[in-house]
C-alpha cells in the first residue's frame, strides 16, 4: 500500500532511531574508548568530530574601492603613566 504524501517512510524513521540509540550507547564507553588510544590516533578522532561539534568558518574577501581607501592615516603617540 503506498504511503499517503507528506507522510513519513516508517523504515527511515526506525532505521534512524536504531542509529540514534546505538551512537548513545556508544557515547557512555567513548571516554574510556579514547584513553586507550595513543596520542596520535586520539587527536586524529578528535580532529575528525570536530567538524560535528563546531561550524566551519566561511573564507570572506573584502575588497576596497577608491572612494573606501583612506586619503590620510593619523597616529598619536600618547606618553605613558611611568614616564
């Protein structure tokens, strides 16, 4: 029988959820997991869930037009406390 449209695919849903649930039962032994791995191999693992945990940043150019770029650039030079 075909599903009715917007519904949800039933076997998507559990095969989901048994990932769900395998990765935190997983997550309880991962400390351990990890102790036991040698410097190298743990930083790898690490540096490999990283992208999971923080968002990439996005490379930005900025580019300056003629009327944008500075005529004149000003420094003052303020003595300090100790002299």
């Amino acid at each position: 029988m075909p599903r009715h449209q917007g519904s949800k695919n039933k076997i998507t849903t559990e095969i989901k959820q048994r990932i769900l649930d395998a990765l935190n039962d997983s997550l309880d032994n991962l400390e351990a997991d990890l102790s036991q791995l040698s410097n190298k191999d743990r930083l790898e693992i690490i540096c490999k869930l990283l992208p999971y945990l923080i968002p990439r940043l996005r490379e930005t150019d900025i580019a300056f037009s003629d009327i944008e770029t500075p005529n004149e650039i000003r420094v003052n030079i303020i003595k300090s406390i100790d002299e």
